[in-house]
C-alpha cells in the first residue's frame, strides 16, 4: 500500500473539516458551490465531490466528527474514484488521514485477485510520507500474516519471513529446529509441536547496538491449534490460522522499530509450532519439566499457548533487558472480558504498565490493564507437579494465564503480556473482516518516548 501515499504538490485538492470548520467554509464559497451542496442535500457529514465547470471533479470536502482519529479516511479511500488527491493541513491531520488512507485502501490479495485501482494520498512533505507508510506496512505485515491459511504459514514459513526481515534490515537470526529444542533445552516447545510433520522452532532475531538497551519481544506462534488430543469443535478451530497473531504482533512491532532505528538492542523470539494429532501428541495428564526447571502438569492440552511462551520467557531472562514484551492470542476469556476489539495487557512494572495506556489513548489504538490478582495462581496448583497448565476454573481465565506465564520471568524484570484477538470479526473504517494488530502503536509509541535517539 504504500504506493497510496506520496508526497507533491499536485492533484484534486481534498479538505477535511469538522461540523464547525465546514460551516464557516461553506458561508465563503461561491454560489456555484453552496448550490451544489443544496441541490445534493449534502447535510455535512460524509464526503462531497464538487464538481468544476466543465463537470470534472475540482475538489472533495470531506466532514468528519472527529478530525483526530486514526481511522478518519478509512471508508473514504473506497468512496473516491482512481486519481491523486491532495490534502493539506497540519501534522496531526497529515497523520491520521494517512494512515486510514493507507489502511483503508488494504486487501488481502495472496488468493484472490482485485482489480480495484485506489485513489493516491498526495501529502506535503516526503518526511510525511515515509512516516504514514512505516506504519501502514506494519501493520499490513500484521494482517497479512494473520491472513494467511495455516498450510502457507506453518513455523517454517514464518521462519522464512523473519529472516527476509533480518536481512531487510542488518539483523542477524537463528533457529532452533525440531529435536535440536530438546538438545539445547525448549522442551516445552518440542513438546507442543512435536506432533505435526511441520517441525517446531524457536526463532530467535536480534538488532541494534549491542550497547544500547535491550529490548525483548516474544510472541506466540501457534500456527495451528487443532487443540491436541482435546481437540476443538469445528468451530472453534475454523479461525485458528489466526493462532499465531501474537507472532504476527511482535514481528510489526520489530518492523516498526527497525524501520525508525529505534537505539535498542532488540531481541525478538518466536516460539513457532502446529498443535496437532499424532500418535506422539502430548496427552492429558503428562508432566513436562520447562526450560526454567519448573515442572508442569498438562492438564488440558488446547493450552498450548502459555506452554510454547514459557520456554521462550525463561530464555528471555537471560540477557537481562530492561522490557520483556509479549503478544499472544491465549485466551478466550480475555475476549468475554473486553470484547475482540480492545485488547487486555498485564504488567509487573506500574510505570510502564502506566505508558501503554497512556501511548494507546494518544495513538488511538486503546489497550487495557488487567490485574495480576496473584491469589489466582492457587487455581493453578497440581498434586504431582509444580503447576497445571490449566486453573481449576474458567472464571479470571486470562488473569490465570498470565499467572502463569509471569512464574518464568526472573523477578527483576519489567514484564508485560498482551493477550490481543488479532482478528476483526465486523467491519469498521480502515478495519475489515479479518486479521488486524491491536495495542503494536501504542507499545510503539511508548518505547519511541522512551528510547529515544
């Protein structure tokens, strides 16, 4: 998409306007125009396509309740016809029309090809244009990945994709592949995929000074959750492709941050299986002895999610960063909780924790604290190991899961963890059916205020 948004000074003038500024600009135009506006009953709202006298398109108007958010033209892009339009206004506006623009304009076109020719966003400057386009190819990259059918991105694949990553941008990559986890220790990763013929891997990138200061990433990267030998419903595994949406997550957000040369040293591990069916699929009941030494009971094998993680956080321990930062689609309490559009976080560090909310509301791309009620973790308990990968109850499901995970990162590490849908399941401005990143602007926005050159 970001061929939609250049930088010029030619094209069909395009103007946004809330309902006061649209008032005062109607009383100063021409007659020919207010009566243009009369005679199509515009009611300034919407977009008006004025028409000049020869009957070409001279200019959009464009009204809008709120001229700040950061899905302003996302309908708009498919409203206008093919052509190059161009917008003025200040930065913010630049921003947030750009990016809708350029969202608004996303299809996912791998299987089925459109013929739809997009208008062109024409802003100011290049500098603006770059900006839009990093975050619009982010959070493109996200869906994209989301998208994708599960026999096109298996751990294999998304290995392929992070190293064309690492390559794009002077990063170095190892994976950890098949019984090579066992030897060098993941078990618990070995263990959930060990079942598909598409091998389990750990995925591990890094970036950045190694002076600088460390950032970890780690995201879930289920390709498939059949649910193991508790296997789901029909309909609960018809979306599961998306199970690997937190890996999609961490990969935007390490896009985005490389793409801006953001001075960390960035590590970013993706723990990368297929839960399926096999005569050698973990079973109900079996006990697994985790990277961090910590014995786990599994007592439901569709929790595979948080077991995959565990591995992953006890390595991110290891380098000591100053933030551990994981995305995973881990529960389905967390959507009855929040719904599917706001995404729940977790953290052990108050001032952080205090940032996203704060970058998720600046950024419009809302996220919300949950609690680390650690008289949870009880629930968690098992007669014969340390834990169960599974509470007792499903009640404060996400707030267990958390739980859970956070008993793998050493004490004295920031840790957040964003359990995030990674799925649009109804259509909104510059948002269709399907995959979409939740809360990765917002981290973004934080870390970019935080770690700043």
């Amino acid at each position: 998409m970001s061929n939609l948004i250049i930088s010029g000074a030619s094209g069909i003038p395009l103007s946004i306007f809330n309902s006061g500024s649209f008032n005062i600009w109607r009383e100063q135009q021409a007659p020919r125009i207010q009566n243009w506006l009369n005679t199509t009953q515009f009611k300034g709202k919407g977009a008006s396509l004025i028409p000049g006298a020869e009957g070409e398109l001279e200019q959009v108007i464009f009204v809008s309740d709120s001229e700040d958010s950061y899905w302003l033209c996302g309908d708009l892009v498919n409203q206008l016809p093919a052509g190059q339009y161009e917008l003025k206004g200040d930065d913010q506006l630049i921003r947030t029309a750009a990016f809708s623009w350029g969202l608004g304009a996303y299809q996912f076109d791998r299987y089925k090809k459109s013929e739809k020719q997009h208008p062109v966003l024409i802003v100011p400057t290049q500098a603006q244009a770059d900006e839009a386009n990093k975050f619009i190819r982010s959070v493109s990259l996200v869906r994209d990945l989301v998208n994708t059918p599960a026999a096109d991105m298996m751990p294999q694949h998304l290995g392929d994709i992070m190293l064309a990553m690492a390559q794009e941008f002077g990063a170095s990559i190892n994976q950890i592949v098949g019984d090579e986890l066992l030897e060098q220790n993941y078990p618990t990763i070995h263990m959930v995929g060990r079942a598909s013929e598409n091998l389990p891997r750990l995925i591990d990138l890094t970036w950045g000074d190694e002076s600088a200061p460390k950032l970890t990433l780690v995201g879930k990267g289920v390709c498939f959750d059949s649910g193991g030998l508790d296997l789901k419903p029909g309909s609960g595994m018809r979306l599961m492709k998306k199970d690997m949406g937190g890996a999609a997550h961490v990969i935007g957000l390490a896009q985005l941050i490389m793409a801006h040369n953001l001075p960390v040293r960035l590590r970013v591990l993706v723990p990368a299986v297929e839960n399926a069916v096999s005569a050698n699929a973990f079973r109900p009941g079996d006990v697994i002895t985790t990277r961090k030494g910590i014995t786990v009971e599994i007592d439901n094998t569709d929790a595979e999610g948080r077991l995959v993680l565990c591995d992953a956080l006890a390595e991110a321990n290891n380098d000591k960063p100053e933030l551990v930062i994981d995305f995973a689609t881990l529960t389905g309490a967390m959507r009855i909780a929040l719904g599917t559009e706001l995404p729940g976080f977790f953290s052990n560090d108050e001032e952080v924790a205090a940032g996203f909310t704060a970058s998720g509301l600046k950024v419009d791309d809302p996220v919300w604290r949950m609690p680390l009620h650690k008289p949870y973790m009880a629930l968690t308990g098992s007669d014969i190991a340390d834990i169960a990968n599974c509470a007792t109850t499903p009640f404060g499901g996400a707030i267990t899961a958390a739980l859970y995970l956070e008993e793998f990162v050493d004490k004295d590490i920031s840790w957040s963890h964003f359990d995030v849908m990674a799925y649009n399941v109804r259509k909104l401005p510059g948002r269709p059916v399907g995959g979409e990143a939740f809360g990765i602007r917002a981290v973004f926005d934080y870390l970019q205020n935080r770690f700043h050159a």
